[in-house]
C-alpha cells in the first residue's frame, strides 16, 4: 500500500462518517450540528489516514520477516 492509498482510504473513511454525522445530528437543521459534523469527518480522515500511513512505515521498515515461502498463493 503506498502513502496515497492511505490518504485515498482516510478520505473515503472521513466522507462516510461526514454523511452519516449529517443523518444521525440532522444537520440540514442547525449550523452548529453541521460544524460538529465536519469536525467529526476531519478527526476520522485524520485518524485514519495516519494510522494507515504508521502502518505502511512500519511494515516498508520490518528487517525481521524472514519468510522463505508464500503465505497466499
């Protein structure tokens, strides 16, 4: 997984918590509701998107897998 696929992932992630914060707050009634919604969506979009890219780190930096056979075919 490359670094844009994790922003791509983060930003797929933060766009449904986006539309689903929207419904469940009905923030097409209030202002404040539709910040608290947006607010939401850049914590998952952040969240996401840096545990994605911890990970890929941290998967390209592992010197130990010393795997001699394939897992899947």
């Amino acid at each position: 997984m490359s670094y844009r696929d994790a922003l791509k992932v983060g930003l797929v992630c933060g766009v449904a918590v986006l539309i689903l914060s929207i419904i469940v707050t009905r923030a097409w009634q209030d202002s404040t509701a539709l910040g608290h919604s947006l607010i939401y969506a850049a914590v998952a979009f952040a969240a996401v998107s840096l545990t994605a890219c911890v990970l890929n780190w941290a998967m390209r930096n592992d010197r130990q897998n010393d795997q001699s056979f394939p897992i899947l075919k």
